[in-house]
C-alpha cells in the first residue's frame, strides 16, 4: 500500500504539520477543505471538516 504525506502549514509561522495520507483518505474532501480555506469561507469549512471526521470515523 502506498502513502503520501501532506505538509499543511501550522498556525505558528514557519511550522509544518505533516499529514499522512493512503489511498483510503477522502482526498476530494481534504482538497475542498484547502479551496474553502484559501477563500476565507468559514461556513464552507466547518461543513467541510464535519463531512471529512464524518468520513474518517
């Protein structure tokens, strides 16, 4: 099984928090939760976070 890591930035600058993530994680979900996020859309990502836990769960 093959695994990736994704490096998402953490709230202290110049710090990294490294996901790992294997072909199971819902990455359509965890990408949405990147778009929504960049766009400054808290309702659109709330939903987002419910619908990734929901899925991880």
């Amino acid at each position: 099984m093959e695994k990736f890591n994704s490096e998402i930035s953490s709230k202290n600058k110049g710090e990294y928090i490294y996901l790992l993530i294997d072909p199971k994680f819902p990455a359509d979900i965890y990408n949405h939760i990147v778009s929504v996020s960049d766009a400054a859309d808290p309702v659109a990502l709330k939903l987002s976070i419910a619908e990734l836990k929901q899925q991880i769960h």
